[in-house]
C-alpha cells in the first residue's frame, strides 16, 4: 500500500471503543453529528462500530458510511467468516471501507482466551485477513495484546497477514501494560525483522491502564508506526484510549522532532467537540485533563500569573486559540498576586495607582482567604 511517510493517519475510534464505556452509549443520529464533526476536524479513519455485536451497531455502520464522504469508514470484526460477512453488509454504501480483522497475538491470550496454539492462531489470523479481503481492499488487521507478545512470534503474524493482503497491521498494547521504551522498541523490532513490513501502514492502539497511552503511541511513531488509534478526550475501555487531541497538540508543538511528519487535524476544533463528546456521552472530562481540560489554560499561582502577565510563553507552550479557547484564564485566588488582581481590575475599567491597589490588594486577601471563587462582582466590591 502507498503512503506518505511523512503523514500520521489519525484512525479515531470515539464512536467504537469510547463508545464501549458503561452509561456512554450514542444513538444512531448521535454518532452521525459525530461522524461529520469528525470528519471537519480531519481525521483519516473512523471506526464506526462492531457490526455483528448487535443491531444498533450495525445499523451505526450503515448510516455513517451513508454520511461522510471523505473518510474511511472502519467496521470491527473478529476473526471468523460470519463477523466479516455481516460487516461487509454493514458496509456497503461506504465510499472508502475498511475491514478491521484480528486475533489475540500473546501466548496469554492464545492459551486462555482462545485454548488454542500458536499454529492455529497464525492460520486463523491468515484466513481471516484473506476473506476480510474477498469484500475490500482496505483491510486492517489486529494483533491483540501485542503489549505482552512474544516478539518472534508476533513478526511471524504481521508477515503472514500482510501477506495475506493486510494493508494496515495494528500493534495494540490491549492492557495498557507496556513502558513507552518497550512499545517504541516493538515497533522498531517489526520494522527491521518483518520482510514485508514496506506493503502496510503500521498502527499503534494504546490503552491508558498506567497512564502511559499518549506517550506509547508517540515512542510507536518515533519508531516507524504511521497510524494512531485513538479517541475524543482520550475516552473509552478502563482507564481510556489514547487522546487524540494530545497526540495532535504533540506533533504540532515538537513538529522539529517529528522531521516534518504531520496530521489533518484542525485543533481550533478540540475545545467544542471536547465538550460535545462530553455531553452527548455523559462523560466528564478532568479539569487538569491535557488540552482540553477546563484547567488546561488556567492560571492561579500568583508567581506563574504574574510570568504570564509578562510574557505568555513564559508559562504556555500553547497559545488556546489554536485548540478553540477565545483566551488563558487568570484564575483569582488567595494565591494571586497583585499583577493578577491589576490585570482584572483594567479588563473591568479600574486603573489604579499603586497605592490604592496595594489598599486595593489586601482588603482582596482577606476576601480571597473566605471565598474560594472571585468574580468580577466581587471584583466591583473592592473598588467601590
């Protein structure tokens, strides 16, 4: 398969593995509003659902592949015949479908999820990628619990499913379990030792389990992995996937450690569909949650208020237009300094010589050290 090695494909399963999250379930019209807003942000790859796991989400399948236009529309299957046929039904009026096949790759898995061997883990694996091929040329194919794989093993998978036809092989660390040197040098291990590895895009699909999922799926990048599976606000199984939207913050703030390689992705878009995700799904994001966290922009230490006052960039890597934010937020708190307090008081008309915002200042403590939250009420109090 051609593909620019210079672009990260950006494979977003919001609307599949977040969706999977107990008390987040989407209707039908809902994953569609979600459908198009992703496909304005830019991402490459939605995967829309699993067909055969009921009719919901087949009928998800179907309707999203009738609503966007531009992305590859990605159905789930296990790997039997039955799986991929109804997905193949599922995906009949996408303009760009993708099967997305696989098997457990870990001897964890193969023993006791699948009481099988590895022999007839590698034929099943093979035959599915094959008939997965039968319905479409776009077939990705799933090592799950690559993270705990036996590594000589898992390049004899990948080598066989690409040469059964796998145009992308995903690398899933299922459990969250690897350290981003591990998951980095993994990838690494398939690019140097499996021979075909030129024919196919590979995938990194982290779990958050150890918080190490962002991170997993950059180490995969700087090692050769050209797609990152992830999800709006970093939602879904246990402790989430990885975040699509650091992943993106990250490739545009380190761009020259990246050597040019780059996304789709509009970020002015993350702070509204944060919140859109947010809502739709019931699914709170952490006010310190990276980027789009209601915290991410703020600021209430008076020494960091007042570095920020100065300079931006003395205290911002990010400016918050380019994730959809009108502007920082200097938090008012008993931790504030005067900077801070002068900065509300001229947004509101007030400018005070020094004297009197020192007066100003400390009748502010005392207010602060009562109330947790200064508004610009409040604010008026002080100088009237």
């Amino acid at each position: 398969m051609l593909h620019d090695p210079n672009h990260l494909y950006i494979f977003d399963t919001t609307l599949r593995d977040g969706e999977q999250v107990p008390g987040c379930q989407l209707t039908t019209p809902e994953k569609v509003e979600i459908a198009k807003d992703l496909e304005r942000l830019g991402v490459d790859i939605i995967e829309a659902g699993f067909p055969v796991s009921s009719p919901g989400d087949f009928q998800s399948v179907v309707e999203l592949s009738k609503a966007v236009n531009n992305v590859i529309i990605c159905a789930l299957t296990r790997a039997n015949k039955n799986d991929i046929d109804v997905a193949a039904e599922a995906l009949k009026y996408a303009k760009r479908p993708r099967i997305h096949t696989g098997i457990g790759s870990s001897d964890m898995h193969i023993k006791y999820k699948f009481n099988s061997t590895r022999d007839e883990i590698l034929e099943r694996a093979v035959e599915a990628v094959k008939h997965a091929k039968t319905y479409v040329e776009d077939v990705e194919f799933y090592a799950e619990d690559a993270g705990r794989a036996d590594l000589a093993f898992l390049a004899q998978m990948i080598e066989a499913v690409i040469g059964a036809g796998a145009t992308v092989v995903n690398i899933p660390d299922t459990n969250g379990y690897c350290l981003p040197d591990q998951y980095g040098a993994k990838i690494k291990y398939l690019k140097d030792h499996v021979q075909n590895i030129d024919q196919a895009i590979i995938s990194a699909h982290c779990h958050n389990d150890l918080g190490l999922a962002t991170a997993n799926s950059i180490a995969a990048v700087q090692n050769g992995a050209r797609q990152v599976e992830c999800t709006i606000n970093g939602i879904g199984e246990r402790a989430g996937n990885t975040s699509l939207e650091e992943v993106a913050m990250i490739l545009k703030v380190h761009k020259q450690s990246f050597g040019g390689i780059t996304s789709n992705i509009d970020s002015t878009m993350f702070t509204a569909l944060s919140r859109k995700v947010s809502e739709m799904m019931n699914m709170p994001v952490q006010p310190n949650k990276a980027i789009v966290g209601r915290n991410a922009f703020a600021h209430s230490s008076g020494i960091h208020q007042d570095g920020f006052l100065k300079h931006r960039e003395n205290y911002e890597i990010i400016r918050p237009e380019d994730v959809g934010l009108l502007e920082a937020d200097i938090i008012l708190t008993a931790r504030s300094g005067r900077h801070a307090l002068k900065h509300h008081l001229e947004r509101l008309g007030y400018n005070l010589d020094k004297d009197s915002l020192a007066d100003c200042y400390q009748r502010f403590l005392v207010l602060a050290d009562a109330k947790k939250d200064i508004n610009d009420e409040d604010l008026l109090t002080l100088v009237k």
